[in-house]
C-alpha cells in the first residue's frame, strides 16, 4: 500500500483496533522487549567484492504499488552521490507503480540476475503493496544469500521479516507498525527511537524521510565522511545521524475527526507538478508525497508530451498528465527553484498550512515520519 494509504487506514481504523496507543488518547506504542537505542549507529565500510570499482546498488519495488519516496528518495541521494551503481529494479516486466508517480525500471529481477550473477552489494527495499510477493520474498532472500547488504525503508523492513532475514537481528520501520512488527515477528528485536539501525548486513529506516539520513549513512560507509557531508551540504541536510524520537509520532482523536473530513466531506482538488527531462526526482517525489498526504489532493506528473524522460539521477519517468490535454487542474505548482532537495518539503509544509490548515500539514508529519514540530 502507498504511504498514503497506510495513514489513512491507520487514522480512520484506529477506533476499531487495541493495544495502548489507540486504547490511550495520544499514548504512545508500548511494546514488549525492545532494544535500546545505540547512539552513532554506522553501516559498517563497504568492502569491495568481485573486482568492482564501485559497489552495486539495487532499488527494487513491486510493480504493483511501491511507495514512492521509500523508492525515489533512497535511489536519488545514492546515485547523486556517484559512489555506487544504482539500478532501479522490479519484480516483474512493465512499469513501476510508484504511486503517484510512475516509471520504467531499468531491469525485473530476472534481468538483473543475468546482468549481475554474482548479486548486488546492497539491497534498497521500500515498503510495498504486496510484501508477500513471492517473487519478491525469494529475489530478496536469494540476494542476501550471495552476500548483500539489505537496506528497508520505512515498512520496508516487513518484506525483509517475511522472508526471515531480521530473525536475530535488530531493525526499525515506521513509527505506526511497531506493535504490529512486535507482535508478527518476535525473532526480531524491533527498535524504536531510531532514524536507521545498522546491524551487519541488515540496515533498516524508520518512517518514509528516514530515508535520506539513513542513505546518507549507506554514502559515509561507501565513499567516506567527506563525500557524505558534500552532498549533505548539497541536499539542505545538517545532520545524518541515526537520533531520533519515534514516540512523538502519534494519532490523536483530531486526527482521527481530519482524516474523516478530509477523505470523505471535503472535494479532492487535482494538483499538477511540472515535469521535463533532468527534473529533482528528490524534490518531486517530497512535494508530490506531501500533499497526497493530505488527503486533500490528487497529484499529477505534468509535462509537454506524454513520452517518458529521465529524472536529474536517471529515473525513467511516465508522466500520466500532458499540458492542456485532459482534465482541467485546479491549481499548478510552480517549477522548482535552487532551493535544496530536502528543504521543498518543508516549503510544501508551509504551502499545505496556509492552503488547508495546520491539522493537514500535522498529517503529512506524521505521515513522513518527519522530525519537524508536529502543531
């Protein structure tokens, strides 16, 4: 399911669920056994293998539905950094949903295997749709079998549970599954408070933003500080580091009566987010994101014609909305400026406060995941 999605089935469902952190007004998740936090967590030092120059990275989603910014995100920072390889991968032939954006992979699964026998070196696998996907589930187990470090995003950590990769281990995922990660998979020592959680070949990212420190995190352990703190500098991020405050997420009876409002007695307005060849796909993927969290807004990729084209880093994006042809928009966003990738989220932020209020730019907080003041 999209990121989305989740928070809306999370906020609308929760009279319906137990456990403290819906049974409490605003309480946070308790659950049994969790490890501590240990501060400064690092993946451990790439260590070159088959006589590469440069690490292979592979970003693999279900074509059926993928969450956008656990993809892009990761995929953006690791190939901007120019550290690694990184392939854009799916589970079967045709387009990858990544809703709501879309785009043509560089390879299935199959393909990849035959292009890299020998596996990936590191593994990027977001939340997805169908996390029990069988072709999924072996892909991954077979990849980690050849010795390849596996990296969840956000609920991505759930496909790499399934198929019995974090058994002994510790891992994180987003704030809104804890207990239910607790509660499915005991083998694993689940961790709150962590923005990333580096634990050998097991790597996993809290919520859906955690994704830029915790690949930030994967560019230190390749290329070196330096070239991790170039690029911070370069994306409008201070700091990588794995601190973080999970139990300051939480849903609350006001969001609860925002999101029923919002989904269900307010109209949807179709927003389009221009798009042309060498677009931010960091920056597109937090913009669009944010205000499909909202609840509020349908969001389109807009371009000039209706031919795929490449993102600033190499994704092949489909626009599913070409310029005075179809539906009429409501509203169009204007093109991104110099502001740094990370920053356009906090500028959607201030953009959803003063379009639909502080109640839905609190939802896309949580939603993310993101450690901005939750009002």
């Amino acid at each position: 399911m999209t990121g989305f999605t989740r928070l809306v089935l999370i906020a609308l469902a929760s009279l319906a669920l137990t456990g403290p952190s819906i049974a409490q007004e605003g309480a946070p998740v308790v659950a049994p056994a969790v490890a501590s936090v240990r501060p400064g967590e690092k993946i451990d030092t790439y260590a070159p293998r088959f006589g590469r120059t440069r690490p292979v990275i592979a970003v693999v989603g279900e074509n059926s539905g993928t969450v956008m910014s656990d993809f892009v995100l990761p995929y953006g920072v690791l190939a901007r950094s120019g550290v690694a390889e990184v392939v854009s991968v799916a589970t079967h032939a045709g387009p990858l949903h990544l809703p709501p954006l879309k785009i043509n992979p560089d390879n299935t699964v199959a393909q990849f295997d035959q292009r890299y026998p020998d596996g990936a070196d590191y593994v990027v696998v977001p939340a997805m749709a169908k996390n029990d996907d069988p072709a999924l589930l072996a892909w991954v187990g077979a990849q980690a079998a050849k010795g390849a470090t596996m990296v969840s995003i956000c609920n991505g950590s759930i496909v790499l549970a399934r198929a019995g990769l974090t058994r002994g281990h510790r891992a994180t995922g987003h704030w809104s599954t804890h207990q239910a990660r607790v509660a499915s998979y005991p083998d694993t020592v689940w961790v709150k408070n962590a923005r990333y959680v580096a634990d050998g070949k097991i790597v996993s990212s809290a919520g859906i933003s955690a994704a830029i420190p915790a690949s930030l995190a994967l560019v230190e352990a390749i290329g070196g500080t330096e070239r991790a703190q170039v690029l911070a500098t370069q994306l409008g991020v201070g700091d990588w580091s794995s601190a973080h405050d999970s139990d300051a997420f939480r849903i609350t009876f006001g969001d609860r009566v925002t999101a029923v409002t919002s989904y269900f007695l307010r109209p949807s307005q179709d927003i389009g987010i221009p798009v042309a060849p060498g677009v931010d796909e960091l920056a597109l993927s937090l913009s669009a994101d944010a205000y499909t969290a909202t609840l509020r807004a349908r969001v389109h990729a807009l371009a000039q014609s209706d031919a795929p084209l490449r993102t600033r880093n190499g994704l092949m994006l489909v626009p599913d909305m070409v310029a005075g042809q179809g539906r009429q928009l409501d509203w169009v966003l204007p093109e991104f400026d110099a502001t740094p990738s990370v920053r356009v989220l906090d500028k959607a932020l201030d953009d959803i406060t003063a379009r639909y209020g502080v109640a839905a730019a609190r939802f896309v907080v949580l939603e993310a995941e993101y450690p901005r003041q939750a009002r």
